[in-house]
C-alpha cells in the first residue's frame, strides 16, 4: 500500500541529493584561479572569489581529460580546470553524464536504452564526415552516439534503408544518403546489430498499420510499398502514391480538404504539377476526431523553392531553397521534422532566436542534427494566411524572387552557409570552421 496514503498523504518526500562541489584552479577568459563548481542539469556553474560564470551546455562543443586537466570548449571560449587531485576523474565522468543527459532532451529521447554499448562511431553527412569513441545506445526508434562533443548523432531507423555488416562493423545507410557507421563494440557487437534489425521490423510493421489504417481498401502489395515509402508516415509524392495505390492517394487528400490546409492545398494544384506535392501524415495521441497531423511540401514550377505547410490553426507556410533538387530537400525536410519531433518553429527560427535560452534544447539539437541545419540554412520566409489572396501572392513573390515578400513574411537566410561538422555559421568567403576547425 501507497506510503502516503496511510499517513493521510503527508509522507516526507525523498530528500534530492544534494550537488557536488568540487574545487580546481580555473584559466580562462570568463574566470580565473581557485574556484568552486557545481554541475546542474543544464550547466556547469563556476565561482571564484570576485567571479561567477554559467557555462550552459548548449554552448558547449567539447569536454576532454588529457593528464589530469578538464578542458570545457564552449561557445564562450575554452575553460581549462586543474589541480584537481584524485577528483579530477569522478568531476569529468559526472560532467560528461550531465552533458550526455541534456544531449539526449534536445534530440528528444527518454526511457531507457535497450542495448547499450561502447565503441567508435563515424558518420558522412552531405559530404562532411566525423567520428569518435562513444557510449552507443539502441532505442525504440533510433541508434545514438554520445561522445562528448558535438559529433554526436541520433539516427532514425525509420529512414535506413540499407545496412552493411563486416566483421564487427555495422553500417546504417539512409534515404537521404547519410551513412553511419559502429565498430568496436567488442562481445557487444551481435546483441546491437540484433537490436538495430529487431527495430526496424517493428517499425515496418508499424508503418503497415499506419497506411492500412488509412485505407482498409490496399491489397498486402500495396501496404508493404506504401510502407516502405512512407516510414512512420514521412511525405511522399501524390504521384508515387497514387502509382501504388490511387484508392491510398484519395483518401489522404480527403483529410487534407477536412483541414485548414484544404484552400492551400488547391492553390498549390494550380500553381504547380499536383503529382509532385508531397503529403505526409502522423499519428497524433489527442482525442480530435481525427487523430492525424497532416503537412505538405510543394515546389515552385521552376523547382527552386518549397514551400512547407501544416494542416493546423494559426500554421504560417514556410518557404525554402532547394538548390534545383526538390526531391532530395523534401527528404531532408522528412529527416528535419522527425529529429525535432515535429516542433515546426524550429526550422525556421533565426540564429539569434535560437541562441535564446529558452531555445537551449533547439540549439543542441540543430548542431548535431545535419538535415536540420541543412534546412534552416535555405529558409527563405514565411507566409501568414491574412486571407487567400495576400497569401497567394506573398507565396508567388518568395517563389519568384527567393526573397521575402513585403507582407507577411520573414528576412531571408537562404545562402547563408553552417558547418556540417558542428553546426556553426560561417563568415562569407571563410574556408574553416571558427568554432571546431573543420574544413568547409
């Protein structure tokens, strides 16, 4: 029986323990000399005699231990910590699990892993490529990497398409054409690559139900298809489906018209080649009549614009660049919004937004997240539904110019380059990375 309910619901609360304070002698340009520390959830606090500095984890890049000095990379600039004693060890591992800790809130992961390893990761991303040594963790729906620095990595199983096994290697391959690699895993080895696989069925199996659910109509042919190209209901062509499955094609547009988006979507069939707009759906767990979130991905006629819609109220259309290759930012824009967990303001938000710090989270997310800096690097503005008119026409003057419309709409980003390796904006005409030094 329930403590506190014999004791009329007064039972003393567990009492939470209490932080560690650790001492060391600090050089940097924030703080100097002896100093006290204490590591929070979200930051690791410095406090000299005259000083006191916050070192948020958002704004750090980098921990390492070499010879008994903890060097802290960040944002701000490198603090380096030593005199540490036999305290040196217990201060980084309790760091790097408070670190690792706040990493996995902003990729949106909870619950316990269920194959935990360690080994070395290495990752290619839109040509940018990096690794590490790292704790390993199978989840649900992922695999994540967590070296202390910014080259960690959540991988979706949802989008692997293909996958290599070597001799205790294992190689994720996905459809936007980012590939991840895990070696050295030791005895650890066969449990994780019977964990990945062990995932990624049941995922399938997931995204069956999900088209059957939308169309009890589809032959066993058809859901399989459909479920390969929609995993967890990613946006895919009308046209795609439509080949598969004309009956699977309908119904998805019969909810588009039951949504707010239903007058954008017959402007986007009248501007554009309506086989080439992309829907995607996603199961909600709200009591709505219809459980489902529903969004679409349209090109300009030209093919160098998007824009990106939400079938939900008060949603603005964001307009992007594509570079020419509308398919390929489509699949992109299916990677961003899974690694956010479909908190759309984030693929929009400005570099100083997303500096705030209530926007810490965000923040860690987009450094270690290339699809989402990839996406908000091309972000052109947005367009307010002010009426079908002026919205209309502010979506046609983004298309047509790749520059904000006068009403309505956001400065432009488009153009504007980030480092594939952490994330960080780069000058115009700068070849190296300022904040990790990777080659642009």
């Amino acid at each position: 029986m329930d403590l506190s309910a014999l004791m009329g619901g007064n039972a003393p609360k567990k009492e939470q323990k209490p932080a560690t304070e650790y001492t060391a002698q600090a050089a940097s340009s924030l703080v100097n000399g002896e100093i006290k520390m204490t590591i929070g959830d979200n930051a690791l606090t410095v406090t000299a005699l005259f000083d006191a500095a916050e070192i948020t984890f958002a704004g750090v890049n980098a921990l390492t231990l070499t010879d008994h000095t903890v060097t802290v990379k960040a944002d701000s600039g490198d603090i380096v910590f030593t005199r540490m004693g036999s305290w040196c060890q217990p201060f980084y591992d309790e760091l790097c699990d408070a670190y690792n800790k706040a990493v996995l809130r902003s990729l949106f992961i909870s619950g316990k892993p269920l194959v935990t390893a360690k080994g070395e990761t290495f990752y290619t991303e839109k040509g940018a490529k990096g690794g590490a040594s790292a704790a390993i963790h199978v989840y649900e729906n992922n695999v994540t990497a967590l070296p202390p620095d910014l080259s960690a990595r959540r991988v979706p199983l949802c989008f692997v398409t293909g996958i290599d096994k070597d001799n205790y290697k294992l190689t994720l391959r996905l459809d936007t054409g980012e590939s991840y690699a895990y070696t050295k895993l030791g005895y650890d080895t066969a449990p994780f690559a019977d964990a990945v696989e062990k995932q990624i069925r049941k995922l399938r199996e997931e995204s069956l139900a999900a088209v059957k659910e939308i169309d009890p109509t589809l032959t066993a042919a058809q859901a399989s298809q459909l479920a390969r190209l929609m995993p967890q209901g990613a946006a895919a062509s009308i046209g795609r489906l439509a080949e598969i499955a004309p009956s699977f094609s309908a119904a998805l547009e019969d909810k588009i018209t039951a949504t707010r988006a239903a007058e954008s979507y017959t402007t986007f069939r009248e501007l554009c080649d309506p086989s080439k707009i992309w829907v995607g759906f996603r199961k909600t767990e709200t009591a709505a009549s219809d459980p489902y979130l529903l969004w679409l991905i349209a090109s300009s006629p030209d093919g160098q614009h998007a824009a990106v819609e939400f079938a939900e109220a008060d949603s603005a259309t964001f307009v992007y660049q594509t570079g020419g290759d509308f398919d390929s930012f489509a699949r992109q824009i299916n990677r961003a919004l899974e690694a956010i967990n479909f908190k759309r303001e984030v693929i929009r938000l400005s570099d100083e937004e997303l500096r705030k710090p209530e926007n810490a989270d965000y923040h860690m997310a987009a450094k270690r997240t290339s699809a989402l800096q990839f996406v908000r690097s091309n972000f052109a503005g947005r367009v307010i539904h002010s009426g079908a008119e002026a919205w209309k026409r502010g979506l046609t003057e983004l298309w047509r110019a790749g520059t904000p419309a006068q009403a309505g709409s956001t400065p432009t980003r488009a153009g504007s380059k980030f480092c594939g390796q952490c994330g960080a904006a780069i000058a115009p005409g700068v070849n190296f990375c300022e904040s990790c030094g990777a080659q642009i």
